[in-house]
C-alpha cells in the first residue's frame, strides 16, 4: 500500500511539473499553426499588424466554457479592432469527449456566431506548451519587435456564473492597460473551469 501511494505520488508530482513547465508571464509564446473550423490553418504569421492575441483555450461541452462564449465574442470583437484579436483553441481530446469532435465545433461555431477562429489542438501539443489546465484560460500576448511574449494569464474575470455580476474584468483590464501603455495588474489570476481531457 505505501508504495503504491509513492508511485500515485510520483505521477502526480510529474503531472504538477509538466504543468508548471508552461508559459509564465514574460515568457517568449512560440507560433503554432492549427485547423480552424473553416477548414483552414492558422497561426500567428497571419497577422502581420497585430499588437498582440487574445489566446484562449475553451471548447464545446465545458459549462464554464459555454458561460463564456458571448463574452469572448464581445471582447474579440472591441479588442481586435484595436490590435489585440482572439484565437480560441479546443484542447480536449474528442474520443475522450465525443462533444469536442471537430465536425461539433464547426457547429458549435456557426450557431454562436463565433467572430474568432476557433482551432483544435489535435494533437494536444499547444496546450501543453503554454500550460492551460482548464477551459476557459486566457493567455495574453503582447508584441515586442518580432516576438510575443505573455502579459497576463488565467481567468477572463471573477464570475462565470453572471456577466452583469463581474467586478473584476481581468482580461480586459489587462488589455486597456497595455493600451494605454501601463504595467497590467494582476499579471495572472486561477483559471477556473472543467479540467483538459488528455490521453497522454
């Protein structure tokens, strides 16, 4: 029995390691290249004039993920304008969760309006890379020269229950603040959310 708690304790700790191994605030963000819902791929390169990105891993059957759709919406829509556009990422794994499929994503997209590119992570390497751990998680990146880099990272605000009910707007506190040329505060908050379906 004590050894088997030890190897549940070693698992575990590998787990917590990987997860803090993902991007931190400051952190240089790599390009990726992922199949949007139309069909297409995308990345970073396809916007040459953009300040930064609203980087946000979400997908379909989360309850705090669907609480979230019209206000990622309405902050695409008033960022990107600005310079600052979203790109949502599906990370979970559709045979895991047969609701995250792709084909249900196109669906999921076209009936919400989606006014972002939403993108799967099909094999589970973005996510990983930036540390997202649950859905919704928001990464904002800034440009700097040719580079991104992470100004803020974690929840889009303080209530998924109630968007009239938000007295912290963190995502777009954070976004009015790098606009204005200021120092974001907070720099990152506890994403709350369903945790990432992973085979791996």
């Amino acid at each position: 029995m004590k050894r088997m708690f030890f190897i549940v304790f070693l698992i575990s700790f590998a787990v917590s390691v990987a997860v803090a191994g993902g991007y931190g605030t400051g952190d240089k963000a790599a390009d990726f290249k992922l199949k949007n819902v139309d069909g297409k791929f995308i990345s970073f390169s396809n916007y040459p004039d953009a300040k930064g990105f609203v980087v946000i891993f979400t997908c379909n059957h989360c309850p705090y993920a669907q609480a979230y759709q019209d206000r990622i919406i309405e902050i695409d829509k008033k960022y990107k304008v600005l310079g600052y556009p979203v790109i949502a990422i599906s990370p979970s794994d559709p045979e895991l969760v047969p609701a995250d499929s792709y084909d249900k994503m196109v669906a999921v997209a076209n009936s919400n309006g989606y006014t972002f590119p939403y993108l799967i992570d099909a094999n589970q390497e973005v996510y990983k890379r930036y540390g997202a751990t649950k859905t919704p998680t928001a990464f904002l990146l800034q440009r700097q020269t040719d580079n991104l880099f992470v100004a803020y990272n974690g929840a889009i605000d303080n209530n998924y229950q109630d968007a009239l009910k938000v007295t912290e707007p963190y995502l777009a506190n954070v976004l009015d603040a790098l606009l204005a040329g200021k120092q974001p505060d907070p720099q990152t908050t506890k994403a709350i959310g369903c945790g990432i379906q992973s085979k791996k």
